[in-house]
C-alpha cells in the first residue's frame, strides 16, 4: 500500500469517527432542566423576586448601561472584524450641498462593516454548539438560517441595566 493510499484511509477512518461522535453526541442530549422548549437557559433564575431583592442592594443609585463600544479592531473570532469609516457623501471635489440642500450644509457620515459574533453574542444560546446541536438539543437546521434564528434568547430579553 502505498503513502497516498494509507493517508486516505486515515482520512477516512479519521473522518468516520468524527461522524460517529457526532452522532453519539446528538444522541445523549438531554433538555435543560426548564425544559424542552426553553430558549434562555439560567438566565430563568432572574425572576421578579430576585428583581425586587436586588434593588435592595443598591447603595448609590447610579445607573450603567450594558451597551457595548464599536470600534475598529476590537475583539473577533476570525474571520469576523469590525471596520469604521467616517466618510463625506456627495461632498469631494469641491461639491457645493446648497443645490441640494437649499443651505451649504456639509457633513460626516458613518459607514459601519461588521460581523454581529464580535463583541458579546447577540444571538445567545443559539450561537455555539456542537455537531449541528445548539443548547437544549436544538439541531440548528430546524431554527438556523442565513436571515437569522428562528428562535432565539435575544427574543426573549429585555434591555437590562445594571444599578449600584
């Protein structure tokens, strides 16, 4: 048997295996402990109750958003990148907005090229998952496709803000 042949073997067996582990993953699944059908796994431990006990912890009433910053060459899975431009329509060359406008308006605009999977993971609990199975023995084909989840935590949550 020659190199080429053995390598293709290996290959092939090594590639059977994966399919089979797979597979046995997919098989062991087992819904999360709220479930079947839920969609935001531990974050159903803040309840009202837990709510309203937090705010008796706050000592200074100051408020901080949970939003991120955009910025160029933050962090990002490869090949995922952020890129920011700031840019000037219709204005190179000397071109005068007032026909436009009525007024010689001049302006910056923002042009923003980015993957959503940098930064934090806006689509939760349907963002990972192994061998086509995201969390709670979801298969990814029947909840994922190229215009977004089906399903998705994101849905779910509301704009929470952390107080001290």
């Amino acid at each position: 048997m020659n190199k080429v042949s053995k390598v293709v073997r290996l290959v092939v067996l090594a590639g059977g295996l994966s399919l089979a582990a797979g597979t046995s993953l997919v098989a062991e699944c087992k819904p999360s402990k709220w479930g079947k059908n839920d969609e935001i796994g531990a974050a159903n431990y803040v309840t009202p109750q837990q709510v309203l006990a937090a705010t008796k912890l706050v000592k200074k009433g100051e408020s901080h958003p949970l939003g991120i910053v955009i910025f160029p060459g933050m962090p990002a899975f490869a090949p995922r990148y952020t890129q920011l431009q700031v840019v000037q329509p219709g204005q190179q060359w000397n071109n005068d907005l007032g026909k436009a406008f009525g007024w010689p308006i001049v302006y910056n605009d923002d042009v923003l090229q980015m993957w959503l999977g940098t930064g934090p993971q806006i689509d939760g609990l349907g963002h990972l998952g192994e061998a086509g199975v995201f969390y709670n023995c979801n298969k990814g084909q029947d909840f994922a496709d190229i215009k977004g989840l089906k399903n998705s935590a994101l849905l779910k949550f509301h704009q929470w803000l952390v107080v001290v």
